[in-house]
C-alpha cells in the first residue's frame, strides 16, 4: 500500500545509473523539465583526449534527490531504464524512500555553505584526521558540527 499521496511533492532519493560523461544525466535532465533536482556536487580533474579539466560532477555518482509529486515523476522513470527510486529496506517497492523538506534544506545549506567540502568515505578515514572540524550530513545528528574525535 502507497504511503504517499500522489499528488503531493516530496523530496524523493533517485538513482541515475548513466555514466559520468553522459549527454544527459538526471541531475541535468530533471530540471530541464522543471523539476527541483539536488546532488552534492565537487571539482574533479579528468583526462579528456589526453587534456586535464575541471568537471563538477556528483560526489555520489547514482545519487540525487528531486522535488515533486510521485505522479509527476513515475511516467518519467518509467521511460528511462537508468532512473530509479530507492527503496528503504523492508519497506517493499511502493513506498520509494522520501527525506523531509525540512531536513532536505538543512542538508542542501550543509552542502552548500562550505565551497569546498570534503567527503570521506568510512575506508578513507585515518587516523591523523582526528581532531579535524566536521559537519555531519545525514542520520539523526545531520547539521551538527564538531571534531572528528575516534574512528570505529
């Protein structure tokens, strides 16, 4: 059973699987058609025909939120085999997963208000980063900051 009214927008967890150099990824594509995307985006050096560049890409590759009514976008996932919901475990597949506004926007100006974040997945922590400043994305402690003190 839908546990989300049709109708109404909610901040909705997508996965794009097309390649980071495709013409037309979703975080590019949504907007086009008028819906309110968000994806962590950083700097990244890549090699084209043997050239180094600058791209903003996602630091998430599959990853990105989008604002609108189910109604909305179910026919535009339907029509494209490399865009999904996520799914929360459990949950079964009726119930895509969705993140609150209120802690959507807590996390876009998390995102946003450093211009150069840096991501570290749990393999990259080390040791040496203990005492580092920190803001926490995500989970019950998303927006709080502080100093990174252990790694467990």
């Amino acid at each position: 059973m839908d546990l989300l009214d049709q109708n109404d927008k909610h901040w909705f967890v997508l996965r794009d699987f097309k390649k980071w150099n495709a013409k037309s990824p979703a975080y590019k594509a949504l907007p086009q058609m008028g819906i309110r995307c968000f994806t962590p985006m950083h700097w990244v050096i890549k090699d084209r025909g043997g050239k180094r560049v600058r791209v903003y890409l996602p630091i998430i590759q599959d990853l990105l939120f989008a604002y609108e009514a189910r109604n909305v976008l179910d026919p535009i996932i339907g029509k494209d085999d490399s865009l999904q919901y996520k799914f929360t475990r459990g949950a079964g597949k009726a119930n895509p997963m969705t993140v609150s506004e209120r802690e959507m926007e807590r996390f876009i100006n998390a995102v946003n208000n450093d211009p150069s974040p840096k991501y570290y997945t749990s393999e990259e922590l080390r040791p040496e980063m203990i005492g580092k400043e920190i803001i926490v994305n995500g989970g019950p402690l998303h927006g709080y900051q502080g100093r990174l003190l252990r790694i467990q």
